[in-house]
C-alpha cells in the first residue's frame, strides 16, 4: 500500500517512465525554449498501443491499474482496455476528466489529467469532492492535431501556477492509435461523469472497474473521435462499489446512468452528431455515458444491473468489412 502522493507528482512519475521507453514506445519527446518538456505520441511520433496506455496512467494520476484486454463483437476480435481504481472519484474525475479548454493563439486541445487539480478546471467539481491539489510541478495530456508551443505552455503553467519550466505535457491527437486508447481508458470516468451530473454523491463509489474496445482508425479525427465514444456508448462496461443510502434513490440512479436512456442512443454518434450540425451543444449529453452499469451495494449487499451492450451500432461505427473465402 502506498501513501496517496500529490496526483502531480504520481502523474509525474509515470510521465518519467514514458520518456525512459520513448523509443520502444515511439513517442517523441522534445523541450521548449521555456523549459516544458513535450511527449509526443501521435501527432508528429507514431505511438501506438503502449503509448497510450502510458497516457491513460498519466491522466488517472497512476491511481488506477489500466491493462490491454480481449474483446468481442459478435465474434469479430478486436483489442480492449481494462481499468480498475480504488480512487474513482479522485483519479476519475479530479484528474483524467477532459474539461479543460486550452486555447492560446492558434493552439487548441483538450486538456486532461493532474494538472487540472492544480489549475481546478472546473471549480465546481472540486468544490464538491473537497478536494485540493499542492505541488511545484504539473502533469497534463493534451488531445490535440498539433504539438503545443510556448504560448500554449506558458497559458497552462499560470493557471497551475507553477513556472512553464515545472510543465510536462504529453500529446495526441484523436485519429492515433494511443489517442483512441486514452479514450476508451474513460469508460469508469464515463460513468462517473453522469452521475456526477445527474446529483449523484461519486465520493460514495468506493471502486471502479470498466472494460471497453478500442476503436479502429476509421478516418479523420472527426470520424474516429465519433467512433471512440461509440466505444464506450455501446461496448463499454463498468462495475461499481458502492455506499450509498437510501436504497431507492440508488436504483433510480442506476437506471438513469447507462447510454440507451439517451433520446440520441441507437446510431452511430458521428451519424448524430452531423445531424446536429457537428454542435455538441446539441447532441443530448445522456448520451456519453457506459452502455452497461452494475452497481454492487454495501449496505443492501444486493448487485443491481442496468443497460446493454450494442454490437450492431458498433459494427456500423466501426465499419467493419467481413469477407468469406467465397468472396
């Protein structure tokens, strides 16, 4: 058992590791005149697989045990990823949650990971999680098409403040092998998520475990970031431990949580999401969530079991093509 660290300095730890096996793991790594040292796994560097299990332990804070996985379609192969925390609440949504906009200049991503803690995006969530990060150094995954420059560092390490020299970021983009297994990692934090937005107390939830296949490259980023929530919106598992009480409030939160509660589940999301004019704003947020959630209660010692998987939406997303010796 190990003394719960500053998520900074865990996160900075697994950062340190991943330059160790840089080339094995084909990241690219590269420092900025400030001092910010830049991991890069997708956008200019091939990455792959291993690559992003590194940036999923990065944006749990190394709180979190995140392993490749067999996984099934109707009997079609394809690789998953695992993810078991002890930490939900904290390495889930205080660190790996992607709710922070960085935009400097021409540079944009989706930052996500421990240094979020130390610059509190989003206030609120903190807030309720009494939760308070210290540390002199910060730890941040970028999904982005481009590497960050000075101005994007600099932005960064004042909102954490920390100097850009104390700044470690790791990137890549969406249409990556790693960028699409850092998405998938999520499937825990999924869940989280929409109980967090739906009232529910995520601090009651006392282990996660999810499981979810990691989408295929099935074009541009648009296409595969659609296919990356299919992943998790219609192969993604989760199991929870929970303290929770009163018992009925429990079950009407489990059976609000899985994805087919969303008016938008049943197509593929890029599908939906061109409907909507490619505007987030429109596209019903029940939506990302797990497609299956058990819930096993302390108190009830009952296991309540809610949502399905969908293999024929993720087929269709992930455009599978399958030929017979025949032809």
């Amino acid at each position: 058992m190990r003394t719960l660290q500053s998520l900074n300095e865990l996160g900075l730890e697994v950062f340190e590791e991943m330059l160790d096996y840089a080339d094995e793991l084909r990241v690219g790594v590269f420092e900025l005149d400030n001092g910010t040292v830049v991991a890069d796994a997708g956008v200019e560097a091939k990455g792959g697989l291993g690559a992003g299990i590194y940036l999923s332990r990065i944006c749990m804070a190394d709180l979190a045990d995140i392993q490749p996985t067999p996984c099934e379609i109707d009997g079609i192969p394809i690789p998953g990823v695992q993810v078991t925390t002890d930490h939900p609440a904290i390495s889930c949504m205080a660190s790996q949650c992607a709710m922070w906009q960085v935009k400097a200049g021409k540079y944009f991503g989706m930052g996500s990971g421990p240094a979020r803690a130390l610059a509190r995006k989003t206030k609120d969530l903190y807030d309720a999680l009494e939760f308070e990060e210290y540390a002199d150094v910060g730890v941040l995954f970028l999904e982005s098409e481009t590497l960050p420059d000075e101005e994007a560092a600099e932005k960064i390490a004042d909102a954490c403040g920390i100097d850009p020299a104390d700044l470690r970021l790791a990137v890549a983009p969406t249409d990556s092998v790693a960028g699409l297994v850092q998405v998938s990692a999520r499937v825990v934090e999924t869940g989280l998520h929409k109980l967090f937005t739906m009232g529910f107390d995520i601090r009651t939830i006392k282990m996660g475990w999810g499981r979810a296949p990691i989408a295929p490259i099935v074009g541009k980023a648009t296409k595969c970031m659609g296919a990356s929530n299919d992943a998790i919106i219609y192969g993604g598992e989760t199991y929870y431990t929970v303290d929770y009480d009163p018992f009925d409030e429990l079950l009407g939160y489990l059976k609000a949580a899985p994805s087919e509660t969303s008016k938008d589940y049943g197509a593929p999301f890029y599908k939906t999401f061109k409907e909507c004019g490619f505007d987030f704003f429109k596209v019903d947020h029940n939506v990302f969530a797990p497609a299956k959630v058990v819930m096993n209660d302390l108190r009830s010692r009952r296991t309540l079991v809610a949502g399905r998987l969908n293999p024929a939406v993720l087929k269709e997303s992930f455009g599978f093509e399958v030929f017979s010796r025949e032809g």
